[in-house]
C-alpha cells in the first residue's frame, strides 16, 4: 500500500504535535509548584520544552531517515548528485529558528512583567511625569531619568521581581529582610524584632523580601518557587511572592561566593497562618530568654571560641563542633580567631 506523501508528511506532523504537547505538559523534570508564581514559569518551560522536543524528533527523524533511504547500496561506486545550496531551505531552517526565539522572548518578558519586573515603559512615564510635576528642562529631565533608572533608593524602581512602579507602594502583609553573607542567609523581621537563620512564611499572604549582602554577591535561589534573585553588597533586591504550599522548602545560593558556597543554604517554612503566628511567640519567648545567655557571653575572658559563640549559633542551626573546627582552621593560620 502506497500513501501519497502528502499525506504521510501531514499524519507525520500531526504526530510529531501530539508526542510533543504531550511530552512538553508531562516531563516530570520540575520539582513541587509552591507558590503562586510558580505557575507562570511552569507554563513558560512547558512550552520550551515542548518546542525542543518537536525539534529534536524532526531534526533527529530527518536524519534518521536520509541514512537509511539514501545510504551507498553495495557495489554502488558513484559519487552523489553536485548540490550547490538550496536558497529556500535555507531561509526556511533560518526563519523556523528566529521566530521561535522570538515568541519565546516576547512570551518571557510578558511572564516576567506578570510576575512584577522591572517594566521600562512605565518608568519611563514615571519619569516623564516627574519632569512635568517640576517643570525640569530637557537637560535636568534626562538626568532626573537617569536617576530613577539606576538609583533604587529614590523609591520609584527597585531591583528584583515584584518591584515594578506600579506594584512597589502596594501593602504587603509581611516583609522579611535577608541579609547573605559568607556562607549562611540572615532573616530579620521588622515587625516582631526577629532574626533567624530559617526563613518562616505563612501560606496564602505575600511575601516581600528585602534581599543584600554583606561582603560578595550572592543569589537567593527558591527552587520549588521557581525565584531567584541576587543578593548584591551595598544595593537593595526585592522579591514578592504568594506561598501556596505548606512545607519546608530548601533556600539554595546559587552565585559562586567563596570556597564553601556549596554548602550555603538555609530553610524556608510555609506554614499555616496559625502555626505562623505560635512560631512568632515562640521565637519572641526564647529571644527573651537567651538575652541572658548573649550578655554574659560578652564577659569572654574564661570562655572558649565555641562558648562564646554558641548563643548566636544556636540561632542560625549551626552545632559548636562546627565552630570548633572552624575555631581550630582558623588558628593555624594566624588568624584574628587564634587566641
């Protein structure tokens, strides 16, 4: 039985699309959607991947088939046909590539905005009617502009997701700031006088958090959040989002910071709005209680390293045979640490 081969081509396409939606919407590679942001980005890879994969079975079904339909027969000694080019081939495989690219782009940065990026247009406007509100000349208003570009702590744009013009003066229920430094994540919350080495959230209410480092950049990296944001000495990152999972989630520093960067990393806690709040009165009850224990650490003179430091340690979840070590490494060397 002989198909004409427009339509094996056409029932070739039509099951090359089914494999590939289906692949693209099931993979399984991402881990646990747990915010509300997540869906978003989910719906951008579902996408990319179910191109990739359309253009991996073509490509790859392509070649697998001129090798086996134009192989050298045996005995077959002639040289092939003198092809020089196909100028419509090659602005079809050129144009299929830049489209594509270009959907994804434009696909992305409609995503990104969605999620409260950085949006030119709008400040741009915003600068525009700064100008007009002072009557600025065109001179003063190119630098007013410049400004507000760069300059974060004008308060029109921040850095980071969620920090667009139009969002950033909304109320958020809850605002944490984070503070990375070689090679721990600090968490402070202004509300309640918290710091913590665990970030702790409540499921179903914003989030704003106040990212920078202390010393190098890092990045704040939320994987089953599918957020992340630099975290840079001296300049202040924002990053919104909704919780909608409640869990422990792993918080991973995804910038090359230093020897041990691999093993900075700290938990993020999603609770339920009730167990939100005990862990609050909790952490307000023991800070009460360890008030003591810091203040007779700064009487140092028959305390060890470890014993000094073990009040705030025990904070940031770290146990005191690892600051020994730390203690001991460091003394070797000659260091400030070296008694």
């Amino acid at each position: 039985m002989n198909i004409p081969s427009q339509i094996a081509t056409l029932l070739a396409g039509i099951a090359l699309t089914l494999v590939s939606l289906w692949y693209g919407q099931n993979h399984g590679l991402l881990p646990v959607a747990a915010s509300d942001e997540a869906a978003q980005v989910d719906a951008l890879f579902n996408m990319m991947m179910t191109i990739s994969i359309g253009l991996f079975i073509l490509v790859q079904g392509i070649i697998v088939i001129a090798l086996i339909r134009y192989r050298r027969r045996d005995g077959d000694e002639t040289d092939g046909p003198p092809i020089h080019g196909n100028i419509p081939l090659e602005i079809v495989w050129t144009a299929i590539p830049a489209v594509t690219v270009l959907i994804i782009a434009v696909y992305s940065f409609e995503i990104y905005n969605a999620m409260g990026g950085l949006d030119p247009m709008a400040s741009h406007d915003h600068g525009t009617r700064i100008a007009m509100d002072h009557q600025m000349s065109p001179s003063e208003h190119n630098a007013q502009t410049s400004l507000i570009a760069y300059d974060p702590s004008q308060g029109d744009i921040a850095l980071g997701l969620g920090a667009s013009p139009e969002n950033q003066n909304q109320p958020v229920p809850l605002t944490v700031n984070v503070m990375g430094l070689q090679y721990a994540w600090i968490f402070t919350y202004p509300e309640s006088g918290l710091t913590s080495g665990e970030l702790h959230i409540p499921v179903g209410q914003e989030v704003d958090l106040k990212i920078t480092a202390q010393d190098v950049l890092h990045a704040f990296w939320l994987p089953e959040f599918r957020l992340k944001q630099d975290a840079i000495p001296g300049r202040e990152s924002e990053l919104r989002f909704t919780p909608n999972r409640v869990g422990q989630y792993p918080i991973v520093c995804a910038e090359l910071c230093g020897a041990y960067h691999g093993a900075m990393g700290a938990q993020l806690f999603v609770h339920t709005p009730e167990e939100y709040q005990s862990w609050v009165k909790e952490q307000q009850a023991v800070a009460s209680n360890d008030t003591l224990d810091k203040a007779v650490a700064l009487n140092s003179v028959n305390r060890s390293s470890s014993e000094i430091l073990a009040p705030y340690a025990a904070d940031m979840g770290i146990e005191s045979k690892t600051l020994e070590q730390l203690h001991s490494s460091h003394s070797s060397d000659g260091s400030p640490f070296s008694r």
